[in-house]
C-alpha cells in the first residue's frame, strides 16, 4: 500500500498539463534521437541537458523532461535499426539481425508495430520492477559506510570495464582519465587548488557537462567528415502500416521472458542496455532452436532484444537512483543532471525528495504510454525526419551543442575545453578506449575520493578498513570478477558484427 | 601495434606528470598533510600500470583515415575554435552561418547545400533559441570594435593572449 500512495504523491505532480506537455515533447524529440543514427541516447540527453538548465525549469519538470527523452530515445532506436539496417544507438544493434530482413521481405510496418509493442511491454514492467525494488534497496543502502561506497565506485569501474572494451588496460585507462580529471579544481577541505597548473579557469574544476557533450557529440562530427555522411539512406519501402496481432500474440511470452533478462541486465551496475538486449536475444534463440528462423526475419527475433533492451534501460534507472551509482552510458548522463539540478542520487533521496523519485517514476509510465500512441500509429513521421541528411544534421546538433555549454558560463574557456574534449574522444574512440568510463570517472571522482578520505580519517589512515565489512568484501571480490570474468568469457560472449560499432555507446 | 604503443607512451608521459603534479599538491592543517594526495597518486599509479599494459600488448592499429580526411578534420577543428572565440564579440547569427556552413562542407563537399545549410541553420536555430526557447541574450548579435575582435582572436595564438 505504501507504493499506492507514493504514487499518488508522483502522478500528483506528474499529471499537471504542463509536465504532460513536456512528457510529449521528451518522448517526441528522444524518438528522433534515438532514430537518427549517430546520435544516442547519451549523446541527446548530454546535448539537452545545457538548454534544459538555462531554461529554468524545475527539478520535476527538468526530469520528466529528460527522461522522457531517455526512454524515447531508447524506443527510437529500433526504427533505423529495422529501416537502414544501422543501429540508431548500441543497444539497437540487436534488432538489425531480424529487424531488417523482416522489412526487405515487404513487411516493414509489422517489424516496426511489433517492435514498438515489444519495447511498451519491456519498458513497463521495467519500472513496474524500478518501482518494487528501488525503496527496499535504497533501504539496505543505508547500511552503507564509506569504505563500501568506495568498494561500490570501484565495482562499477570494474564492470564497466570489463563489457566496454576488448582491452580491460584500456577500459581502466579510460577510468584514469576521468577520475584524474575530476581532481583538478580547488580541495574542499583545504581550500588549495589542486593540479590546475595555476589556470584561474581551472580552480572551479572541469563541468562534466563540457566532457559529456565534447567526447559524445563533438567527437561525432570527425566521424562523420571520415565516413563522409554515408549510409543514411532509406532503401525500404513502407506502405500502409497495420497491427500484427498474430505476431504479437505469439511473441508474449518471449517478451515478458525477454524483460525479466533485461531488467536483470540494467540493475547490473556498469552492463546497461546493451548487454540487456543482447542476452534477451541470446536466450530466445537457443530457447527457440535452429529452426526458429533467427536471423532470418523471426517475429521473436524482433520483440526479444526490442524488450529487453527497453527493460534494461528502466533498470538502469535503480542503481543510479538508490546508489549513485550509473548502470549505463546514458544512465551516467542522467546522473549528470541530477547533479546540475541540485540532487543528490541516493538512499536519502527515497526519504528526503519523495516528490522527485515518485514524479520521475509516475512520469515514466506516463511516457511509456505516450510512446506507445507515438511508435505506433505515428511512426511515418519519425521515418520522414529519419531523411534528414548528415550534412545539415551534424552542424545543427554542433551549433546547438555549442550554444547550450556557452549558456552555462558565458565562456570561450568550456567551449575551447569541449572541443579538446571532442578530439580526444574520437581518438579514445579510434584506439577502442570506450569512453563512458571516461564520463563516469568525472561523475563520480569527487565521490569517490571523499568516501576514501572518510574511511582514511575514520580508521586512522589503516588500509584495512576498507576491507573490513562483509558487504565491503562482497563488492571486492564482485569487482575484482567483473573485471577479469570478460576476459575468459570473451570467446561466449561474443557480440556478433554486423556492423563496425563505433557508434556512441549505449 | 604501432598506434597502440605510440598511445601508450603519452599516456604514461602524462601519469607520470600527473603523479609528480599530485606529490606537490599544497596542503594546509585542516586537509592533513596526505589525504589530498592520496586519490591522484592512487589514480596516477593504476594509470602507469595500464600504459605499460597497452605498451607490451599492443592492439591491432585501428583503419586511420586519409589524409585529405585529416586535413578536412583539422579544419573542423580550427573553424570551431574560431567558432568558440568569436561566439562572444560577434553573437550568434554570423559567425553559426560560417561556422555550420564550413562543417556542412566538410561532410558533404557540396558547395550550395553547404551555404544553403549554414544560412537555414544560423536563422533556424535563432528563431528556435529567442522566439521559443527564449534565450534570446545568449544567442543575440552584436557589431563589435575592431579591438575587442583581435582581443578574441589573440585567445587562440599561444603566448599572445591571455587568459
């Protein structure tokens, strides 16, 4: 019952018409997003964020804002996955093994229905599940000091790691760097700058916001002028779109199995959608045999990774509430937002803002509904807009990246540093250092250093503290397996290549 | 190989600046004589350690473009630093016109839809940004004097301009 009127308290302030007008507007522009190849979901959030702060809204309407966007974008994903055989985003990859041979067999609008259908089911009972879980694990958070803080950043460095590249070197380099830049600026506790090589502009430390949308959407543009804006062409005719029934009826199960696999896959701190969808797939397929047709244009080869990544993506969404502590590239970015909005993401969170979790998860059932009306009978708009090229795209989403970090401080200084930031991501990209770890060790740097310093002050600076409890070993040893695990499961859990993925990440 | 170890070399140059910029970190009474340092040195560590690891087991080196790509890419880079600088003294309109305009080129070297792009991208977004975002101080046009241009430009010429 107390989740009853914890969410009367949400839908309260959700259902305002101007939170439902911003919920339409989140869905409509994350659909485009995510639909739009070479910009993902973190990359759409990372470029709104900016503009939604100058704006002025408040903490709720700030949120339901973007995360609407979030969950649009990860709906969208599937419409240039099945339409171009390019995944909109990573996590979409999936849907392009059935997606695609479904629509060149004349049936591009049962592919996109179905898939539609099977992203509303998984993102549902996603934060049906976010709802459950979230207050009964912010509750044993509580129990957290900080040497298991400081063991819990580690775990989703490690894990994060260890899916997001080849090379786990390279995957901690990436930590490295984020976590040295996040450093720099003046100590809270001695007032003395830090590592600033006495740059003035460097003493309030470098905003994440500028490293976000540097290594996400600047460093798009050098792919594009290398890949020349190619491939962004519709070679699929869609005719009159109609709802499958038979389709989906046959896919139900697959797809409420296919959520299960991917919640699982999102709460996993560091996984994320990607892996959501992809074990989804997995699981169907050798559920269904080699003569289930996967691959080949199977209705369950379309609704299994569509749920499952849409599942993991509201998954996601419980650590980085309860914890702080990001299950994804996009999820890291949302926790970008909190922070610009003043929130401190969790467990206090669940007891001191109840308005903003339960609006936030109110406005997510809202937007899963109002996606659903918009995926599937409107969904020739999106594909209208999917024939955008790149070479007005690209400058458009430049120039409105540029407006939105210069609206933050009025600066050149963040505008030059966003540029850097795009540079080194495209080489950080180009050597196959993922760069979400990058992100995250900005995000969380600060954190992370104060939980040590705290445990350091509290044990008398002995080492062993922070391996002194139960729970702090736990993560340890769940840390020191998430990173090491991906190297002896790298031949099974080989993602099949259909296509060069130096797409952004998750 | 080659990529892969060049990579690993700066990036070991740099822990091992960084580490040497962490041992001098001031510190007063109250943050204690240790604990600023403790997290970079923590950090600048893990990181030689990974710069080794990509030295002597290199990848194989990734598909660099070509040159003229690079020399389009570079441009990029120029035109949006100028972009950056000049954000302030001139406003939005002129300096997004260029600025879009030479990037649409980039991508597509096409010189109509190039101009074209640039002129409906810089009216576009200025009418989306004043009219219905209303941040029309961020985005508005200013006529500056010759000074405050050249004080801009000088930002980005090393040992010139300030910061």
């Amino acid at each position: 019952m107390d989740i009853l009127a914890n969410l009367a308290i949400g839908f309260g302030v959700a259902l305002s018409p101007y939170t439902l007008f911003l919920a339409v507007c989140g869905c409509f522009l994350g659909t485009i997003i995510g639909a739009l190849p070479g910009l993902g979901p973190s990359n759409g959030v990372a470029i709104l964020i900016p503009i939604t702060f100058t704006l002025g809204l408040d903490a709720t309407s700030a949120l339901v804002l973007m995360t609407s966007v979030y969950y649009g974008a990860m709906y969208g994903g599937r419409i240039s996955s099945i339409l171009l055989n390019i995944p909109g985003d990573e996590p979409a990859l999936m849907t392009t093994l059935d997606g695609y041979p479904m629509a060149k067999s004349g049936r591009a609008g049962d592919a996109l229905v179905l898939s539609g259908v099977a992203s509303f089911v998984g993102a549902l009972l996603a934060t049906i599940g976010l709802m459950l879980l979230a207050p009964s694990l912010a509750r044993v958070a509580f129990l957290f000091g900080p040497a298991e803080y400081f063991a819990l950043y580690l775990l989703a460095f490690c894990t994060l790691g260890g899916m997001a590249s080849n090379n786990q070197a390279k995957a901690a380099l990436a930590a490295c760097i984020g976590l040295g830049i996040a450093m720099i600026g003046v100590d809270s506790s001695s007032g003395l700058p830090r590592l600033t090589g006495g740059n003035l502009h460097l003493y309030d430390g470098i905003d994440f916001l500028v490293a976000i949308v540097g290594l996400f959407a600047i460093a798009e543009i050098f792919f594009f002028i290398e890949s020349h804006g190619k491939g962004s062409s519709i070679g699929i005719k869609l005719d009159k779109v109609t709802i499958p029934w038979k389709d989906i009826m046959a896919t139900k199960w697959t797809m409420l199995r296919a959520s299960g696999v991917g919640f699982i896959a999102g709460i996993l701190p560091g996984a994320g959608a990607s892996l959501g969808s992809f074990l989804a797939y997995m699981t169907e397929k050798s559920i269904a045999g080699p003569n289930g047709g996967f691959g080949k244009g199977a209705a369950k080869g379309i609704a299994a990774p569509e749920a499952g990544n849409n599942s993991a993506a509201g998954g996601a969404l419980v650590p980085m509430l309860t914890l702080g502590v990001p299950g994804s590239g996009t999820t890291a970015v949302l926790l970008a937002l909190l922070m610009t909005l003043n929130i401190t993401p969790g467990p206090t969170l669940f007891s001191e803002r109840p308005e903003v979790v339960w609006g936030l998860i109110a406005s997510l059932l809202i937007a899963n509904f109002v996606l659903l009306a918009m995926n599937v009978p409107m969904v020739k708009i999106f594909v209208r807009i999917l024939m955008v090229p790149a070479w007005v795209l690209l400058p458009g989403v430049t120039m409105i990246s540029f407006v939105g970090i210069y609206s933050l401080s009025g600066s050149y200084f963040d505008l030059l540093l966003m540029i850097g930031f795009g540079v080194l991501g495209y080489f950080l990209r180009k050597l196959d250092v993922p760069t979400v770890p990058v992100i995250l060790g900005i995000l969380l740097g600060g954190n992370m250093e104060d939980a040590l310093r705290r445990a350091m002050t509290l044990s008398d600076g002995d080492p062993m503290y922070l391996f002194s409890s139960p729970i702090a070993i736990g993560f340890w040893i769940a840390a020191i397996a998430g990173f090491v695990a991906p190297m002896f499961l790298r031949g099974v859990l080989k993602k099949p290549q259909k296509h060069p993925t130096d797409g952004p990440i998750d | 190989m080659a990529s892969d170890r060049i990579f690993g070399l700066v990036t070991l140059i740099t822990a091992v600046a960084y580490i040497a910029a962490a041992t001098q970190i001031q510190t007063n009474f109250f943050s204690g004589e240790f604990l600023p340092k403790l997290f970079p040195l923590m950090i600048g560590a893990v990181a030689v350690v990974c710069s080794l690891s990509i030295i002597f087991k290199p990848d194989p080196d990734p598909a660099w473009p070509q040159p003229p790509t690079w020399i389009s890419m570079g441009i990029a880079v120029v035109v949006l630093a100028f972009y950056a600088v000049l954000l302030t003294p001139l406003g939005f309109i002129l300096p997004t016109v260029f600025a879009a305009g030479i990037l649409s080129y980039q991508i597509s070297p096409r010189i109509r839809p190039a101009i074209l792009s640039g002129i409906g991208l810089s009216l576009g977004l200025f009418v989306l940004f004043k009219y219905a975002l209303g941040l029309g101080n961020i985005v508005a046009y200013r006529i500056p004097t010759a000074a405050k241009l050249w004080d801009a430009i000088a930002i980005l010429i090393p040992f010139v301009g300030g910061h």
